[in-house]
C-alpha cells in the first residue's frame, strides 16, 4: 500500500522530487512532457526543468518551455537553479514573439546574477568566463534593438553590462558597432521602400 498513490508518476519525476508539481499537470502536459522523458536530468527540480526545457526548445515546443518556467515558480529553488529554469525560458519567450514577457524574464535573471554566489556559480560552470549564450544578458539587448529599434538603449545597456562585468570593453565596442552597422542598415531599407512607393 505504500507509495500507491505515486504509481502513475514517472521514476525520473519521483527522484527529482516533483511529484507534486506532476499531479497538477493536465493530461495534455503530462503527454508533452513524456515526450522527454528519456533525455531529463533527474538529479534535482531545477535539472529536470531545465534538461526538459533545453529538448523542447530544441523540438521548437516554445509555449511548453514557457509553461515549464511559469508552472514551476512555487517550488523552492536557490538562486542559481531558478537563474538556470529562468534562462532556458527566455529563447523561448523570443520566438513565441512574447518580446515583454521575454524582457521581464532577461530583467530578472540580470537580478538573479546579482544575488550572492549566483554569478560565482555561473563563471564556475563555464570554466572561469562567462558563457557567450547568456540569454538574460543577450536577448535583452536583441529586444532593445533588434525589436525596438532603440539604438539608444542598446548602446546604454552595453555600457551598464560592461560595469557589471557582463561584458568586456572590447565586446562593447564590437557590439556597438554592430549597433550603428544595423541602423544605418535599417535607415537604408526606409528610404528604400519610400523610393518604390514614389516611383
């Protein structure tokens, strides 16, 4: 009789512990999550999110991924898994075309970075550096710019992750240039659309 009422839960979710979380997954969640089943990492909550999360953005499954990070939000993590489950929602966010949503989700892991220990673990899981794929950090500045078109605000989001060791100088520099090139671009395809609709 014991652990009858667990029978219907899924091995790797009982040793992540998120039995709990599971049962309150319709059958339709449940179907997409067995999906990736075989590739989760059950060692703890935030691993199974996250290895989930990685496959079904992978499988272009965004709306999933998104549900994941939001149906996950009661379960106690520290700030270096919740930085993790965060993150791995936020290129999902972007390609849902959810651009505020995604915004508030780069705010919060660039607040996650700031909490004691969070930025001590992530350089550490990337051997001393910080990883080039920091989404919080990089989609922040793609929605700023790349949506927006807030060139401004591109440029002053560099300079504030430059002093918060985000970024180097010289990846700000390259970046802003990257920035101006983009513009002028985007200036150019203007003047040429208004061109055709003249002649």
């Amino acid at each position: 009789m014991f652990g009858i009422g667990n029978r219907d839960v899924p091995e790797k979710v009982r040793e992540a512990k998120l039995s709990k979380w599971y049962g309150t997954l319709s059958d339709t969640d449940k179907v997409k999550l067995n999906r990736y089943m075989d590739g989760a990492d059950p060692s703890s909550a935030s691993a199974f999110i996250c290895s989930v999360s990685k496959l079904a953005n992978d499988d272009h499954n965004y709306k999933f991924v998104a549900f994941l990070a939001e149906s996950t939000e009661d379960i106690r993590m520290d700030g270096i898994q919740r930085f993790y489950v965060n993150e791995v929602s936020i290129p999902a966010l972007y390609n849902m075309e959810e651009y505020d949503r995604c915004d508030k989700a780069c705010d919060r892991g660039l607040a996650l970075l700031k909490e004691k220990g969070v930025m001590e673990c992530v350089l550490k899981d990337n051997g001393g550096v910080l990883p080039e794929s920091l989404y919080c950090r990089n989609y922040k500045l793609n929605v700023a710019v790349g949506v927006h078109y807030d060139y401004d605000e591109g440029d002053r989001l560099l300079e504030q992750f430059e002093k918060d060791g985000l970024i180097s100088h010289e990846e700000v520099e390259y970046r802003k240039q990257g920035i101006k090139t983009f513009r002028l671009q985007k200036t150019f395809d203007s003047i040429f659309s208004i061109k055709e609709k003249d002649e």
